[in-house]
C-alpha cells in the first residue's frame, strides 16, 4: 500500500469509524432499553470507533514519516476485519453476560492490535533514518499495551467482588486509554498539530517527543501497577507523571499554537479534547491519591469516565478525521478545500454548544439540566457524522467538475470574527436555554418568594438580619433564630450534607429551591412581623424532625398600608395557621386539598381499561453466572387500585423492582442510575458488605455500581435505604431477590408474590408520611395492585406441583400466606425448611416484613382457590387473589 495508493474511498478503512460512532448515538438515544448502557457507549466509541481510527491512521503516519510503503494492504484489510470482529464479540458477550464470547472478542482485539504494532515494527527497522522516525515508537508502544487491556476487561467483565474490581478498572483505563489511546495521539499531534495549523513544526519537537515517551511509558505502567497492586498514591503517581510527560511535549504544541492560532474546526476540536484530558487526568490524579479506599475510588472513576470518552475521545477523533479524511480522499487542492468548507460548517456553534454543555454536565446542577445538556453534547458532536459523508461527496464532486469547488472554498479560509462570536454565543445561548428549561421542568430547582405574609402589619426598621443555616441529617442548624420585629430577614441555607437533597419552606410561601450536597441559596424573607414556620419539603424529611422557626421579638411600629397587606397575606395567602400547606408541600402530595386519593377507593371495582397485571411467574434461571442489570429510578404515577394513582418512586418503572433470580455462589453487578426527584439508593440484603459506600444515597442525575456474591440461599429484599426509609419502601422502592437453595426439588410452577403496604397521598401524589407514622395503611397488595390476582387469576392444572414465594416488604405489616382450599406440603422459610414433603402439613407461612420463603402444594380438583394474607384487615385491604385450577 503506497500513500498515494490510499487515496479516494476505501470501505474498510473509512466506513466502520462512522458505524462505531453513529452505534454510540444510537445507544445513548436508546439508553433506557439496552443493558449496561453507559458501559456500551464507552466501549462503542473507544475500542470500536477510536482504535479502528488508530490502526487506520497510525500506519497512514507511519508511511509519512518512515518515508517508505507498506504494499500490504490486504494484511491492513485482514488486521481492520479481525479488530472489528473482535469488538462486535465484545459489545455483544458482556451486555449478555456471555463469557467465552467476551474473552474470544478481547484476543481478537488484541491479536489484531499486536500484529498491528509488529508491522510497523518490521517498517521502522527497514526504513532509513528520517527526522521525525522516532515518533513511529510511539505507535509501537502503544501497540503492546491493549492487548494488556483487552485480557483485564476479560477479567473484569468475569466478575470480581471489590476491592479487586475497582483496582483493575483503573489499571484497565490506565493501559487503555493512556497507553494505547493516549500514546498514539500524544505521537500524532506532535507532526499533525502544525500541519493542522498550517504552519512548521518546532525545532525540538521531534527530541522533546523522543524524552517524553519513556515517561510516558513508565508513568502507564506505575499508573496500572500501583492499581492492580491496591497501592494507591503510587496509582496516583503513575497519573502526575503521565501528565508531566504530556508538558514535556508542550513547548512545541503552545509554540506551533502561539504563531498561528486555530481558525476553524480540526485544531479547535484537538484543543479542546486535550484540555479536557489533562483537566481530568489531574482530578483524577487527586482524587485517587486522596481517596480513603478503593470505594471512593471508583466513584471517582465512575465520574470522570463520560468526560474522557465525550470530552477527549470523541473531541480528538473527530477533530482529526476531520482534517485527515479530505487529505485521505485527495484529489487535488479543490477538492481537499471543498470538503474543509462541508467539515467547517458551524464549527463555532458545535464547538461552544459541546464543552459548555460538557461543563454543565461536571458541575452540581439538577438532573432535570444534567439530561438536557447531555442531550446537546451528543447532538453537537452526533452532527459531524453526516458533515463526514457530505464532506466526501464534496470532495468527489469537485473532482469532477472544479468550477462547482470554487464558492465553496472561501468558508476553509477562514470566517470574519464576527460570525465566528455569533456563532459561538448561539452555542452558550442553547446552553443557557438547556438551564432555563431544566428549572422550567422541574419547579423545585427554583424558589417562590411570596412574603407578604412575614410581615404582619409591622413597619420596616430598615435592620437587615443574615442568616447562615446548615441543612444535615435531617436537621436545620440552628433550628431556631430569633429576629427583631420590624427587620428584613435574609436566610442563606447550605446544604452540607454529604447524600441528600433538602430545601427550606417558609409558611410564607418563601422557599428555597432543592439543593444538592454542597449547594446554597438565598432565601429573601422580607420584612418579619411574626412568628415563622419553616420546613424540608422533600418526602419524610420534615417527619424526620427537619423543621425550622423563626420567633419574633419586640414590637415595631405599624402602618395601615402594611396592616391591610399582612391581613391580606394572612387570610388568603396559600397557607393555614399550621404552615402545612405551603406551595412547596403541596407539590409533594401534602395539601389536604387535593383529591384524596380514598375518595375513589373502590376494592370491587374493575381496573381502568387496558390495564394488566403484573406477571408472577419467577423469571427463569440464566445459564450465566454474572448477572449485569441497571436499574434507573423514575418518578411514575401507576394505577395501584380501580381508579386510584399515585406517584411512586421505582426501579426501572415497577413497584416491585425487577426480580433477580440466581443460585449460590453468582456475582450480581446492578448499576444504579437516580433519574428521580430526589436523592435515593439502594440496599441488597442477598449480599454482605460494608454498607457506607455501596448504598449511599445518591442525587439526581448521578449513578453508583452495586457488586455482591449470592453466598446464601433465600428470597432477599432489596430497598432503597435513603432517610425517611419507611417513606422510600412505601412510596415503591423495594424488589426481590431469589437465590435457589441447592439440590431444589423440580415443580412445574413457580410464583412470586410481593406483600407491601400503601398508605395513599392525594389522587396521583407521593405516600401520605403521616398515615404512614401512624402505621394506617389504605392498601395492603401483592405485587403493587389491590386484588390484582382476583382480575387475573393465577394458573395450574390439578395434580402440577406449585412452589409460591411470598417476599414481606412491609414497611411495617407482616403477612401470614395461605391459600384457601389448599394444604402445604412444604414450607420455607429465611433459608431454611421448615416442612418438607412426606413430614406433614401446614395451612400458612408466617413472615415478618423483610423476610421471604416458598410454598409448594398441588390442587386436588378444579375450581378457584383465593390466596389471602390471613391478617384478614389486610386481606380486605387488597391481600388478596386467586388460583384459577383447571383439569
């Protein structure tokens, strides 16, 4: 393959960059329905779309700079197609849990990288001295370090309990992206920046590369060894080295970049994504070398890996092709500016739109913002994809007839600084829009200040009182502050807790907005005159004790304008005596006058039409022995009784949450994604380990991975975890978890039945917290639904053995199963028989709430057999269904 015989079109080496990356956009478009998303979108960017472009455009510089060919392009084309077959093996074996084919993928990756790495090898050493060869060692090592990767991601994507997991996570990112990533573009950009920039390379540059690559290396390797070592300062000493490696190549980069600044979209990218590099790699750099244990280090990890695929891979790799593919295409001048005018095509717009967005994406802002701006980030960077197609087409076109090039060429010279503003405060503007409709969409971003009512008839001292108050564990501190009467009253509320969400309400109708750990607001109180109520309006909190007053002291004196205003406030402001209705409260399902939801409570009515019933069949076991699952928390109003709603908080829209099913000894990896309004968590009593890290309650819009080993047999609950967790169990937030006991007798069915109770807010509002303190339930339900099972009766046959577990996920009501018409033959019950076949009988199991078991029986002849919790106030509060029995 000569350069010049790599010109126009060549489907293996210019179409699967494009199917990698338009296969990311899909994924993240499609995010909620596909297993281990946020895994596969990485996965699909950086070893599919980037390391293709690597093996294509490495030998492509390898042949520029050795000054020689490599004829071998049908061994390009065998190397592109088993690197590509192997990452489809990849991306399908570990979102399906299928083993052999992941660690079949990782070697064909890693084959077709080290034969890859071995060619080039073989041209360095027959090429003749050149200028800047030694950069080609670049490539060389880079080369040796994935096929390293590619064996850990096998590890990792076995299975391994913590701490092992989290350590080769860094030494597999390490090798992966700073070895063989990082190196090849650190090698590139040191010919490709000034050729971007069209201008010359610095003198030096070729021997600053040649010092800065065995620190490089060194700092990859220190980096992975002290990971998977569990040494942590050194893993962030490979880190700081890397990034002095990187400024060792500086002076020639800010040289080139000083006498002839980016104009248009190639260099800007590049920029860009290296800034985000190095910013990431120096937080990751600290976070890691201050983390107290390997936990906090895949938070860390966890945070920061969107940034290096978004913010640096994907910058880097469009950057470059941008300026590569019209050169690769060739054809002449014309038709290279041709498709540098497509490529350039609102490059200020994109540019702006994708790193502040990206920013808004680091930084502590609500969920409903951080998915706004994720969607902008991907538009922006989605949008160079087809300017990539449209861009080659140009190229041919100008080919084939020069004169259609001409209009279109003045764009790659360059835009008047104007445009180039405009264009780049339409990308801030769009972010800023993403804001504005973030808090538009979600109201408790933002503050009411209706304080007419403070006042109470009093006159202004013109005293101005600052207030700091800290909200923590479930407390406001000080609770309480007392204001001369007459003064303009300013509270600054920080929330310093270290999980939660809080907010302060006034019964002025004063509120402060829901603040994330670490944020702050303003409340402006105004003028005060008496005594004020305060509040957290977040679900439970207030229960908790989360409360705040203000008392009044002394008198001032008053007008009959303000007499008239405080009396008007008062009397028909949003809020009683009591403060309990305040806007803010109201919108969590409080106000008393809202439609009870009891109101149109009716047990013997039919469900709403088109309504179905939650499958109990137990999900069969999976052969695999990992089990991968995301659960995404959402806020959803369900059906949960013939015409009643309410807003419940679940796992991946159900209440139950999706089943688990395994057996003793399989490894489960549940990543937990908070799209909920609220911080939650997640608590999985099938696994032991230290809980702090692990179900940690964690905000909107941020994710945490579960790992456990199934050691023990028994159905398990899980549950969100988060203060008031009565509120979070009740509101929905609870699932099963079956872990067979071994050498489990066959049966032909088996059912599993939730028990949790329902205390009911208003029509299509949040669990009444009051009813629930009082242990009052509206509902008690199997599988979230009054009498579900009496709408759509269970099905056997007379003689089939029937095995039915019963999980209790109270929060507070036990349950005693039987099943009226039959017997028990077996019983189970927190991991152990309590009956089994041949020993007797037994009419009910008994649980209390968080504990689970089975049942079996057959049925002896035809008919309906209700199943009930014989508490019989709970049956008839909707513990109720049926087994339809036929011959």
């Amino acid at each position: 393959m000569s350069r010049q015989g790599s010109r126009g079109f060549w489907p293996l080496r210019d179409l699967p960059v494009l199917v990698w990356s338009a296969a990311t956009v899909v994924v993240a478009v499609v995010h909620p329905f596909v297993p281990a998303p946020r895994w596969l979108m990485i996965h699909l960017l950086m070893l599919g779309a980037v390391s293709h472009a690597i093996l294509v455009w490495s030998r492509y510089f390898t042949d520029a700079l050795l000054h020689s060919a490599n004829a071998d392009r049908r061994g390009q084309n065998r190397r592109l197609l088993l690197l590509n077959g192997g990452v489809i093996l990849v991306v399908a074996g570990v979102p399906s849990d299928v083993w052999p084919l992941t660690l079949l993928g990782a070697t064909a990756v890693g084959s077709a990288v080290l034969w890859h790495g071995w060619s080039i090898l073989r041209q360095l050493r027959a090429a003749l001295p050149a200028r800047f060869g030694p950069l080609v060692r670049y490539y060389v090592a880079a080369a040796c370090f994935l096929p390293v990767g590619a064996g850990l991601g096998s590890a990792l994507a076995r299975g391994l309990a913590e701490p092992w997991h989290t350590r080769l996570v860094v030494a597999h990112a390490s090798v992966n992206l700073l070895g063989w990533v990082g190196l090849t573009v650190a090698g590139t950009l040191v010919t490709l920046w000034p050729t971007m920039l069209r201008t010359r390379i610095a003198e030096g540059a070729g021997r600053a590369a040649a010092r800065a690559l065995p620190v490089l290396v060194c700092s990859v390797l220190v980096a992975a060894g002290g990971a998977s070592a569990g040494l942590r300062p050194v893993a962030a000493l490979g880190i700081a080295g890397y990034v002095t490696g990187l400024l060792l190549t500086a002076p020639a980069f800010v040289d080139a970049l000083r006498r002839k600044p980016p104009t248009t979209f190639p260099p800007w990218s590049v920029l860009a994504g290296l800034t985000w590099l190095v910013a990431i790699l120096v937080t990751l750099g600290v976070g890691i070398g201050a983390a107290p244990s390997w936990q906090r280090v895949d938070e860390v990890f966890g945070w920061a890996t969107p940034f290096l695929a978004a913010g640096f891979g994907a910058q880097v790799l469009l950057g470059a092709l941008s300026y590569l593919v019209p050169v690769a295409v060739g054809g002449g001048p014309r038709p290279v500016r041709a498709a540098n005018a497509v490529l350039d095509r609102g490059a200020p717009l994109r540019l702006a739109m994708t790193n502040a967005a990206l920013l808004l994406c680091a930084l502590p802002v609500p969920s409903t913002v951080r998915v706004l701006a994720s969607i902008l980030v991907l538009a922006a960077l989605a949008s160079t994809l087809p300017l990539l197609l449209l861009a080659v087409r140009a190229s041919r076109r100008a080919k084939a007839d020069p004169t259609t090039a001409r209009a279109g060429t003045r764009a790659s010279h360059g835009r008047p600084a104007g445009q180039v503003a405009g264009l780049a405060a339409a990308g801030l503007a769009a972010v800023v829009m993403v804001v504005a409709s973030g808090v538009a969409v979600d109201p408790a971003a933002v503050g009411g200040t209706d304080t007419a009512s403070a006042a109470a008839g009093v006159a202004a001292t013109g005293q101005i009182t600052t207030v700091q108050v800290e909200a923590h564990d479930m407390r406001f501190t000080p609770a309480s502050i007392s204001v001369p009467a007459g003064t303009r009253l300013v509270i600054v509320l920080t929330n310093t807790d270290d999980e939660d969400i809080h907010d302060l309400v006034l019964d002025t109708g004063a509120h402060s907005g829901r603040l994330a750990p670490g944020e702050n607001a303003r409340v402006e109180v105004g003028v005060v005159g008496r005594d004020l109520d305060g509040w957290c309006s977040v679900v439970g909190h207030k229960q908790m004790g989360m409360v705040f007053n203000v008392d009044v002291t002394g008198t001032a004196p008053s007008t009959a304008a303000d007499v008239s205003e405080g009396h008007a406030g008062h009397q028909h402001g949003p809020v009683g005596n009591d403060g309990d209705h305040s806007p803010a409260e109201t919108d969590q399902g409080q106000d008393a006058e809202q439609t009870p939801a009891t109101d149109n409570l009716d047990l013997m009515a039919d469900p709403s039409p088109g309504w179905t019933a939650r499958d109990a069949v137990l999900p069969p076991l999976s052969e695999s022995r990992l089990h991968r699952r995301t659960f995404v928390v959402r806020d959803v109003e369900r059906e949960v009784a013939p015409g009643v709603t309410q807003r419940l908080w679940t796992y991946d829209g159900t209440a139950p949450g999706p089943v688990l099913h395994g057996r003793v000894g399989d490894r489960f990896e549940i990543t937990l994604i908070n799209r909920g309004s609220v911080g939650h968590s997640i608590d999985f009593h099938a696994g032991a380990l230290a809980p702090q890290r692990p179900m940690r309650t964690i905000a909107p819009g941020e994710s945490l991975t579960y790992r456990f080993s199934a050691t023990r047999a028994g159905l398990w609950m899980y549950h969100c975890s988060t203060m008031p967790m009565s509120a979070h169990i009740a509101n929905g937030l609870f699932g099963a978890v079956v872990i067979e006991p071994p050498r489990r007798p066959r049966v032909d069915r088996s059912y599993l039945l939730v028990q949790s109770e329902m205390y009911l807010g208003g029509q299509g509002r949040e669990v009444d917290v009051t009813k629930l303190a009082a242990e009052d339930p509206d509902l008690v339900v199997f599988n979230g639904f009054a009498n579900q099972y009496d709408h759509a009766p269970l099905t056997a046959l007379v003689g089939e053995r029937v095995r039915v577990w019963v999980l209790d996920a109270g929060p507070n009501r036990p349950t005693s199963f039987h099943v009226v018409g039959g017997q028990f033959d077996t019983t189970y019950a927190e991991g152990a028989y309590l009956l089994r076949r041949g020993e007797g009988g037994a009419q009910s199991l008994g649980l209390q709430p968080a504990q689970g078991g089975f049942v079996e029986l057959t049925f002896p002849e035809p008919g309906d057999y209700p199943f009930v919790s014989h508490l019989m106030i709970d049956a008839e509060r909707g513990a109720h269904g049926m087994f339809r029995v036929t011959p």
